[in-house]
C-alpha cells in the first residue's frame, strides 16, 4: 500500500514542492485517522459511497448514482450538506442535481495544492470515512489514472 501512495505523490510531483507534498500526505494521514469511521470497508477500490445525511451516492469511475441504501460493506465518506454546500461555495460550483459531479471535476483540475488543505478544513467537524489513508490513496489513483 505504500506503494500506493508513492505514486500519487509521483503524479502529484509536478504540481508542487516534494517537501509540502509529503508534509501535505502526512496531514492527510492524520486527518483520516481523527475522522475513523466505524463500517466494513469493500476491497472493491473503483467504488466509493458518499453518505451526505442520509442521501447515499455511489460514485463509480467518476459517475455519480444516488442510490436507496448502503451495502453492507462500502468504501464510505459520510459529510454533512452544510460542509458540501461550503465546499461547493469554495470552488465556485453551483447547487444543483449535478453538483457533486461537478464538484469531483473541478477537484481533479485544482492546481494550488493548498486549495485541498482548504477542503479539509471547511469538512472537517461533520467529515468520516472507513478508509485508510493507504485505501483512500488506492482510490485516488484508480481515479487518475481511469480519467
């Protein structure tokens, strides 16, 4: 899983700083670690559930399905409708029944990296996962390299 994470941080590479990047991969892990979230975690890593107040979401090679339930076992994020609305503010995407794609596309095309550490913070009191670092980095980079 290490592995994992050194190629993000490869593919990352040019867009900053390697000491930030580290620094910044660092902060991720303990992010993670302080927002565990307690739900059997899928080995299926091309998936990924929003749960945002009870409105599930599957997103899927970066297509997003609101769906009726979880399954027993999902790769999770659970995050508030007032944090996403923030986030949504902070990237200049408009609320409406696309905003979460539109959210995704616009993340993959940020280029100040500190625009993430940005996105944290405004998710943080109501954001979880079940998600590792090493998992969620796992994730990342199907997405990258699917897209």
């Amino acid at each position: 899983m290490e592995n994992n994470i050194n190629k993000v941080l490869g593919r990352l590479s040019n867009v900053g700083n390697p000491i930030f990047l580290f620094k910044m991969l660092q902060e991720i892990r303990r992010y993670i670690k302080r927002h565990f979230l307690d739900y059997p975690t899928s080995h299926e890593y091309n998936t990924i559930y929003f749960d945002i107040e009870g409105k599930i979401y599957l997103i899927e090679n970066m297509l997003v399905t609101k769906v009726a339930t979880l399954p027993d076992k999902a790769n999770l994020i659970n995050l508030s409708e007032q944090a996403l609305y923030k986030i949504a503010h902070l990237l200049g995407v408009k609320n409406d029944e696309m905003m979460i794609s539109n959210l995704l596309k616009e993340m993959r095309s940020i280029k100040n990296i500190k625009k993430y550490q940005d996105l944290l913070e405004v998710g943080d009191a109501s954001f979880s996962t079940n998600l590792t670092s090493n998992q969620f980095a796992l994730i990342v980079l199907n997405q990258i390299r699917k897209n």
